[in-house]
C-alpha cells in the first residue's frame, strides 16, 4: 500500500502561503519526496520516542505552515505541520513544536496553523543565527529532539546553527542542503572577497584545489568536506542520502540525516530507499 501524507484542509486559509519563488507553487518533489520522508521517518521512529516524556520538534526555517504545489487547486501541510500530524498519527506525538522563521508573518501563521491542529507551538521570529540560542534555552533537559532544518540557499546553513544544536544531549538532524545553489556558485565563491558559504562550511577554501573546478568536481568536494565538519562533532551520517531533483531532472536538495545513535540512521536508511518504499516501522 502507498504511504500517504496528512492531508488536511487548511483551518486559517486566509494565512500566508508557501508558493515558491516565483509565485508559481512548488514542485511536486516537496510533497512527494522531502515531506513524505520526513513523514515515514516520524512514524518509524514513534517506539524510541515513546521512551522520552519530552520530544520536541525543531524548525528554523519553517515558513508559513502551508505550501501551494504547482498545478494544485488546493494547498498541503508544511513540513512543520507534517511532522506534528505524523507524530500524532502514530501516536507519540511532539511534546512541544518549535519554530522559527525571519518573516513574522511566516513564523506566527505557522505556529497558528500548528495550534489549530492541537499542537504545543511556540514561534521565534529572526534569523535562524539568532532564534537557535532562544530555542536551546526552551528544549527542556534530557529531551528527544529532531532538528529539522531547510533554508531556501545553502547561504543561510550556517554550521554554526547546527554546532549550536549540538549541544542538546538527544538530538538528531534533518537537513536539506542546496546542492544546486552550490554547483552554481561554488566557483564564484572561490573569490576570498566573497563570503556566501563561509559560514556553511567554514575553511572551505583551503580543502578545494582549484584543479577541482577544471575537473568539475568542487561540489562535490565542498559537500563531503561539510559530512566531514557534521562527523567531527561526534555524529554518524546515514548511508542513504538521497539527490532530490526538479522537473526538469536537475538536482536540487541533498537530503542528510545525522545522528549520534545507529537506531535512527537505520531507520532513514529504511525510508531514504525510496518515498514509496514500505517498511516495518516496528
């Protein structure tokens, strides 16, 4: 049987919504792939979850709540309302969601949406930089968390943010990294008068040997020096990182899971075999 994603009409249909950049609506790749592996992940890890009294759900990016696919009359769930609506379906539901975005108008329609749905939200409104010391200080101590973090530009993935996250005691990532932001600019960033990935991986520069840029292998180069920065910090990255692609099949999105215990890389591993792919979440 096909997994389903939650799909509920919209309670605040007058809120903001996600369109994607050019107002069009976004690719059905979101749905179909980054949301429903967040959603499988969710309910094949609810035993684990069940053993912690405190989960928490954690999304620096996390827009409006709601998002418009392209060619769709009707709107879907974000991730954040996602990952609530999966928790609950599987009945070991986030204790406390907690969100933040730049945009206040993004961030408060998210954690409404969230509230409509019976979840303990919390919004923090700022660049994400900033509102992760907020959040930190409101993850209560020895809770089970999942940080799911998805900026639109790699640009905004400081790893700063996620050294900062780190230091929760139980904590596991999802990350979207903008691989097509990279192959783009990763050349130009090369230019040490420019600084848009300095703060994504931090003394890049000095692990790409400008032969990688002849060779047209730089990007690749600058992604597994960044796991390399991820496994210092005392985590294991899952073998399974899926290339999410657009329509047109250019690829946009690495999708990285990591943490500091086998059982939930396992279970990514299960679910990053394909959106369809059924399991025993067990």
């Amino acid at each position: 049987m096909t997994f389903l994603l939650a799909h509920d009409p919209d309670p605040l249909p007058n809120l903001s919504v996600e369109s994607g950049k050019s107002g069009e609506g976004v690719g059905r790749w979101v749905p179909e792939m980054k949301h429903t592996f967040l959603a499988k992940y969710i309910e094949g890890t609810r035993q684990a979850r069940k053993k912690y009294s405190q989960r928490i759900y954690i999304d620096l990016f996390c827009g409006p709540g709601r998002v418009q696919v392209k060619e769709e009359t009707t709107t879907r769930h974000g991730g954040a309302l996602i990952a609530w609506q999966h928790s609950h379906l599987a009945n070991a539901s986030f204790t406390s969601c907690l969100v933040g975005d730049l945009d206040p108008v993004r961030a408060n329609a998210c954690v409404e949406r969230l509230r409509a749905f019976g979840a303990p939200a919390r919004a923090f409104v700022g660049a994400a930089e900033d509102t992760v010391n907020e959040i930190i200080r409101a993850v209560p101590g020895n809770a089970l968390c999942l940080a799911y973090l998805d900026p639109y530009n790699l640009q905004y993935l400081s790893f700063n943010i996620i050294e900062k996250l780190a230091q929760l005691s139980r904590v596991d990532f999802a990350v979207h990294f903008s691989t097509m932001d990279l192959r783009r600019n990763v050349l130009m960033e090369y230019n040490s008068e420019r600084a848009r990935f300095d703060q994504t991986a931090p003394g890049w520069r000095d692990h790409i040997d400008p032969e990688a840029f002849v060779r047209g292998d730089a990007d690749e180069i600058f992604f597994d020096y960044w796991c390399e920065l991820v496994k210092n910090l005392g985590f294991t990255i899952s073998q399974r990182i899926p290339l999410v692609r657009d329509d047109g099949n250019r690829p946009l999105y690495h999708l990285v899971f990591f943490s500091r215990h086998p059982f939930p890389n396992k279970i990514w591993g299960h679910v990053a075999q394909g959106p369809n792919r059924e399991f025993n979440f067990g």
